[in-house]
C-alpha cells in the first residue's frame, strides 16, 4: 500500500496547506482505504477532511470479512451504508453546528477475499486492477493467458443541474446522494483511490461513452509497487516530483492524493 497527497498550485500561491486526506487500515481480513477532498471554500475543511477519515477508518473495519461470511450483495451494500450512516452521524457531532465550515467529500473502499465494496459521497475516484482470462473475463485462473485489465468504477452524482456542484458529507443531501457498490470478483489485484486532482492523469477521453483509465499510468504506478524492491522513501520522492511537474500543474490547480493497494 502506498498513499500521498501533494498540495495545489493555488494553495501553495495563497500559502494554505493541502486540505485533502486519507488513511488505510489492514487486517487478517482485508483492507479499508480511505481519502477525503476538503473544500476549498470552506475554512476548515483540511480539519475536516482529516476527521472523516479517521471515523472511516471505525465505521468501516467491521465490514472487513471474506464474501462468504455475507453472501449477499444487497446485504453488503446495506451494511456498508449503515457504516457511512455512522460515520455522517459522528462527524455532524463533532463539528459542534453547522458542518459547512468543515466541508469535505469521502471515498472508502473495502477489500476483502472475494470482493470489493466502494462508498462514496463528492467526486472521488477509484479504480480497481483484475486478472483477465485467456478469454477475456476478469477473474481468470492466472494461467498463461491471463492479462491486465483497469476498470473505473461508477462515481457518485450530485443530481444537480451544475457540474461543478459538489455534495458533501455534511450536507443535508448526502444520504441522497451516496453511491454505494458491491463488486463480486475473485479477479481483483488492486485498487486505487484518488481525489478528483488527478483526474486528467488517470482517466482519458474516450472517443463515445464515458472516459477510460489511462492504463499506461496506472500499470506503472501498480507495477512499481509489486516489485521485490519496492522502497517506500524512493515511491514517494517520485510521486512527489510528478505531482508537482509542470505536466500535471497545466492541468490542475487543485490539492492531489493518491492511494493504491496490490495484492502480492
């Protein structure tokens, strides 16, 4: 597992800190991670953000158990629902009133032998990395056929006319809003969460439809991290040097943060 964050050009011009977090948890299980996107407009947002990952990392451990334990794709999708229902709950207390001021998104994912579940509420990303078949399906044998397939997850709506219009965990829509999946698959390698900064780095336009992974991107970062000598000091000073390259600051003010998990 490797997480970072990496603050934007219009933070670093107004000399405010990146208010973008995240945390990961591993157990005998499995995994939970999580990142949160603070908004700008809001003063505390960066505290903000900070604390629902926290409360993420609580709600969201007990969900943490092998398919067959809950064999049920409904009841998974309930359960990690009532995890973020806590999660809601707990952060409205602790922001002591109005939770504007503390704004921020939240995408968590749960990973656990034989599936995947994703929640989200705002515009965070994740994708997952599965074994291909011979024949193409994911959740191959891992036989000599078998290949490398990234894979965008559906992301959470606003349900409003403005595309720029973000929902947040405070807001009084949220559970309206919430996007919560269950993915089925013995297939899965790996996962990534990233806040929506990076956007332009790991999704490309398709030519109809909606856009795709950027596999060259991702096979890079996935591949960097399964190897034998994988240093961690060495990862980050990398990723810190592209997030602040020109290549991605032509495109993006905004903070930047990165989680990903492969399985080894």
């Amino acid at each position: 597992m490797h997480g970072t964050s990496a603050t934007g050009y219009r933070h670093l011009r107004e000399r405010t800190p990146c208010q973008d977090a995240y945390a990961y948890e591993e157990t005998a299980s499995g995994l939970v991670l999580a990142v949160a996107d603070g908004a700008g407009s809001a003063p505390d947002s960066r505290e903000g953000a900070r604390q629902v990952v926290r409360l993420a990392m609580e709600a969201f451990l007990p969900t943490v158990t092998a398919w067959e334990r809950l064999p049920d794709a409904r009841a998974r999708k309930e359960q990690l629902t009532e995890a973020f229902r806590d999660v809601r709950a707990e952060f409205l207390r602790w922001c002591q009133g109005p939770p504007g001021r503390y704004a921020t998104t939240l995408t968590v994912v749960v990973l656990a032998r034989g599936w995947l579940g994703q929640l989200s509420i705002g515009d965070g990303l994740v994708l997952v990395r599965a074994e291909t078949g011979a024949g193409g399906n994911a959740g191959g044998s891992g036989g000599a056929g078998a290949a490398t397939s990234y894979h965008l997850l559906p992301r959470a709506h606003t349900g409003s006319e403005y595309a720029n219009e973000t929902v947040f965990v405070g807001s009084p829509t949220a559970l309206a809003h919430l996007r919560v999946d269950c993915v089925r698959d013995e297939g899965i390698e790996g996962v990534l969460l990233s806040t929506d900064g990076l956007t332009h780095a790991l999704l490309r336009r398709a030519p109809t439809g909606p856009p795709l992974p950027h596999d060259a991107f991702l096979g890079h970062l996935f591949d960097r991290l399964a190897r034998p000598d994988y240093d961690p000091a060495e990862e980050e000073r990398r990723l810190k040097d592209f997030l602040g390259s020109d290549q991605i600051t032509r495109v993006t003010g905004d903070d930047k943060t990165l989680l990903w998990a492969i399985r080894t």
